[in-house]
C-alpha cells in the first residue's frame, strides 16, 4: 500500500496523522450508530432500571438520525466560517454533552435527548471528509478518505463490544470523557490551508503548509503559489459575482448532480436498508442464521472489503471501480432475486441460504465502490469557494435518501415481495454501471486545482 511504502517521509506521516485525528469523528459516528444495539437490550432486561417497550426502543434507535438532516446544511455553512477543523473540533462538544446526559438520564426522554444530541455531531462529517481532502497531497489523499468507511464500521464494533462488557451508563460515561478528550487533540494539527487561502489568510495558511509538509520549504512554496494563483484565477473570472451566482454555475451544479445520482442510486442498491433490516432479510430467506449474526458477518464483509478498498484506491481508477462494483451487485442480487422467486415456496429446500450469501457478496462488491466512492469524492469535486456549503445540500439530500428508503422498505416488500426488492436492487445497479460509464470523472491522482478545472 502507498501509504506503508512511504513511511520513511516525515511530511506524508504528518499528513496522516492529521487524517487520523480527524477520523477521530468518524468513529465516533459508527460508535453513535452501533449504540442503540447495546442500550437497547439492555434496558429490555427484566432487571433493568429503565424499562422500555417497543415504541420507546424505535425512538431510542432512530431519533438521533432525526438530528442529520436538520443540521446538514448548516454545517456546511459552519464550515465556510469558522473552517474545517474548527467544524470538526466542535463536533465534539454535542458529543461529550450527549454522552454525559444519556449516562445520567433518569427516563427514556433524557436518552432520547441525549441521543438527539450526538445526532447533532454525526451531522458534522463531511467536513471530515473536506478537511482530508485539502490538506493531502494527491498521491495519497484518496487512501486517506477511503478510510471514512471502515472507520465507522470499527466504531460499530467498537459499540457491540461496549455493549458486551459494559453497563450502558458506565459505557456512555466513558465515551463523553474520551469526546472531551479528542476535542483537544484538534489543537494539535492545522487549519486546512485551501480554506485559510480561500479567505486572504496567506500567512496562517504559510504555516499549515509548514505543519503538514514538514518544513520542506521548495514543496511549501510551490503549492503555496499554486493556491495563490488558483484562487487569482477564481477572482477575475468570478468579478462581481455574488456567492449564490457561484452555486448554481456549472462548477458547483454538476458535480452535485453527478454525486445526488450516485447516492441515489447507492440507496437503491440496498447501502442502508440492509443494515436497518438484516433480521428481516434472514427471516426472508427462510434461513437458519439469527439477526444478529447476520448483521456480525455483514459488518465483517464490509469492514474487510473497506480495507481492501483502501489498498487498490490509488491503483484504480474512479470509473473502473464504480462499473465493477455496480456490476458485481447488479449480478448478485439478480442471482438471489430469481432463486428467490422460483424457489421461495418450494418444501425442503436445500438451499435457503443461496439469497443470503449473494447478499453477502454484493456486500464485498458494494464496499470497493458504490458505498465508498461517492463519499470520498464528495471531499473533491466542488469548487473551493463553495465546497463546505454544497457539501452541506449534497448530505442534506443523502439523508433524506436514505430516511426515505428505510421508512418506505416496509410498504414495498409488502407489495412486491423480497424477490422485487431485489430486482429492485439489481437494476440500480445496472443503471449505476452507466452513471460510472459516462458521468462519474476521473480524478485519480488529480490536486484538486486540477480537478475544479474539468468544470
């Protein structure tokens, strides 16, 4: 991997480590995400002190994505604000806040705050995303951003085996104290020097430059220039013209447009509603493996082909994992829809657990590029100008996707049944083979000067 055959560059280690930090959200967001799996048969027990039916469980479960949408937006324009890592930093406020009422809490309505509140945080990941792709140098900035994925799985995991060895207020208690503490990790690293250019701060942006390519002057200057004449460039073609006029130019529009169908699509594919209805699927299929271990293996298969995902990144082209991907998932639901349809009520079957591992495979074949590529590339294609704010409309959209999707998954089945859905599925991922054919760009290896100039 290009990231292990460079260790010996202090400069790239650097560049890392202020990756990492970041991504210190990231799992956090997996955390938040896998924790209503730990507190809510936990507070089912008999012998619990909070007692919860099922009405309470969905709202514990589900109440802290109702947070996403409503912060989205506002995050991007946060970002174009106060900047990228101080956007991160924040982050973790609500978080500690969060965490520290859902330990206390006395009722249900308490960890139902305090879980609308660390909802507020998982709002804040794209600025992750911005922040990576600003301060890496393109050889390695798409290893780096390949990572958001298995890192909100890891904190998934992380959340289960919480939830495992620890009480759920010890747990809670635990994960405020390390928010707090990763808060102040942020003081360690650099403001993105894209941003601190963006808004005339030439000297602080000097110095990150300095922070993140370890003091190799030649290098600092370089790309200082590059920035200073990009963003040169930027005030005489866009002279007078207001910040809105900026949005809806080809510039920031089409790669909306490109990403809103990508994500759009990934939905389709099945990204989150697997998730959401892993017990469903197994019950579905008629299949001996409980909800649980379904959604263990499922995590492990996206977890492992996430790391994969990450070493052929900077190999690969855009548009060839995005066709092979697609095609791999269009191929496997296929298989699983039409051994569904034709063997579904056949006595004895033998093979009840065929559907179930093509969904496996889909899993592997999704995870090298439908659920990851539109997620990093979010981090390159806008326009500097507009970057956090875009960014901001374009998650606004992909959770309401993704509410929609998981919300309506219930009615669909009911009128076409499983083998539908996954004729559903399979031809999003026809369509998204096109999507990847003639729309998504290619910006391997591309600095994201160069990447805006293809607009």
């Amino acid at each position: 991997m290009l990231l292990l055959s460079s260790w010996r560059n202090y400069s790239i280690l650097k560049q890392v480590s202020a990756s990492l930090i970041g991504l210190l959200l990231h799992l956090s967001i997996g955390i938040c995400q896998g924790f209503s799996a730990v507190l809510i048969p936990q507070l089912q027990n008999s012998n619990s002190e909070l007692q919860i039916n099922s009405e309470d469980a969905s709202w514990i479960a589900s109440v802290g994505v109702a947070a996403m949408p409503i912060f989205a937006v506002l995050v991007g324009i946060l970002m174009e604000a106060i900047g990228r890592k101080r956007s991160i930093q924040i982050s973790f406020l609500p978080l500690t806040v969060g965490w520290a009422i859902i330990a206390l809490a006395p009722s249900v309505v308490m960890i139902c705050i305090g879980r609308f509140i660390t909802g507020c945080a998982i709002a804040m990941d794209s600025a992750v995303v911005i922040y990576i792709a600003e301060i890496n140098v393109p050889k390695i900035r798409a290893t780096l951003l390949s990572l958001v994925g298995p890192t909100v799985l890891i904190g998934i995991l992380t959340s289960y085996l919480l939830g495992h060895f620890i009480y759920w207020r010890t747990a809670a208690a635990i994960l405020s104290i390390l928010s707090a503490l990763c808060f102040f990790t942020f003081f360690i690293i650099p403001e993105s020097p894209v941003w601190l250019i963006s808004g005339d701060k030439v000297d602080e942006a000097t110095e990150s430059l300095k922070w993140l390519r370890n003091n190799e002057l030649a290098t600092v200057n370089a790309e200082l220039d590059e920035l200073l004449k990009a963003k040169l460039s930027n005030n005489q073609n866009e002279t007078e013209e207001s910040f809105i006029r900026t949005i809806i130019r080809t510039k920031a529009w089409k790669p909306f447009l490109i990403l809103t169908c990508y994500f759009f699509l990934q939905q389709l594919c099945g990204a989150h509603i697997i998730v959401y209805y892993a017990v469903s699927f197994s019950n579905a299929f008629g299949t001996k493996i409980d909800g649980f271990s379904s959604s263990l293996v499922y995590i492990l298969i996206s977890l492992f082909f996430g790391i994969v995902f990450t070493c052929i990144i900077e190999h690969t082209g855009r548009k060839t994992l995005t066709i092979v991907s697609s095609a791999g998932m269009c191929l496997s639901y296929l298989s699983a829809a039409v051994y569904q349809y034709l063997w579904q009520n056949s006595p004895g079957n033998p093979m009840n657990w065929f559907p179930l591992v093509c969904i496996w495979i889909s899993v592997g074949f999704a995870m090298i590029g439908m659920n990851m590529l539109p997620w990093m590339m979010a981090g390159e294609l806008f326009p500097t100008r507009v970057r956090g704010v875009m960014a901001g409309f374009l998650w606004l959209t992909v959770y309401i996707y993704i509410f929609l999707c998981v919300k309506l998954y219930p009615l669909v089945v009911s009128i076409v049944e499983i083998h539908g859905v996954l004729m559903i599925f399979s031809v999003s991922g026809f369509v998204a083979i096109f999507l990847g054919k003639f729309f998504v760009p290619e910006t391997k290896g591309m600095s994201l000067i160069e990447i805006e100039s293809l607009w």
